[in-house]
C-alpha cells in the first residue's frame, strides 16, 4: 500500500454512534469496539451505506486495530473510493463503519442480536 495511506498508529478512529458500540460491547456480543468497527466498515462497503457528518466520539487508535485487518479495510474501502490522503481515506472508512453500524443498529432493533456471519 503506498506510503500515502499510511496512517499513525495514534490516530484516533471517530463515531457518532458511540452508544452502541458501547452497548455490544457491555452485553459480550463483541470483545472490542475496534473489532466491530472493521466489521461495521465491511458491512457498510457491503451494503453501499456511507454516513456523513460529524463524527465526535473516539472508539480507538489506528494502533489498537489488527494490522491485517486495517490492511483488508483500506484495500476494500480504496477499491471504492479515490481519497486523495490518508486523512481523505480513514474519513471514508469512517464513513463506511458509521453506515455498517446503522444497518446493525436497525438489525438489532428488530432482532434483538446481530448475526455477525451474516454479511461477511
């Protein structure tokens, strides 16, 4: 990957959904936040969901993210997208794990749970 989208390790990773990441985390359905964060992403690319807009919460650091999993988000994410930085590029996956992250909320809505094979 070029050096371009290369990112920190302390760069913060932002959300505005913070509540519920929180939530699945205190009810064991995840053990991390950034572990729902890269599944979240997926499903957003998945699905073509992007959420805009003001993201003020932090999940985690760059750092705390599996490299290898970093790895396969920005290559998906870069397969969709033309970022012209890496700033450009973690707002775009930002974008894409806020949308996830709807999707699951709306599936936990009328669930109950979220079904973590079910997209990927």
């Amino acid at each position: 990957m070029q050096e371009i989208y290369r990112f920190e390790d302390k760069k913060k990773i932002h959300t505005k959904n913070i509540a519920f990441y929180r939530m699945l985390r205190d009810k064991k359905v995840i053990d991390t936040m950034h572990q729902l964060f890269t599944y979240a992403c997926l499903v957003g690319v998945k699905e073509d969901k992007r959420s805009e807009g003001p993201k003020p919460d932090d999940i985690c650091t760059v750092g705390n993210i599996d490299v290898h999993n970093l790895q396969v988000v920005k290559g998906i994410v870069l397969m969709k997208s033309e970022p012209e930085s890496s700033d450009e590029l973690l707002k775009v996956i930002e974008e894409f794990a806020d949308g996830g992250i709807e999707i699951l909320m709306k599936e936990f809505d009328n669930e109950g749970t979220i079904r973590l094979d079910k997209y990927i």
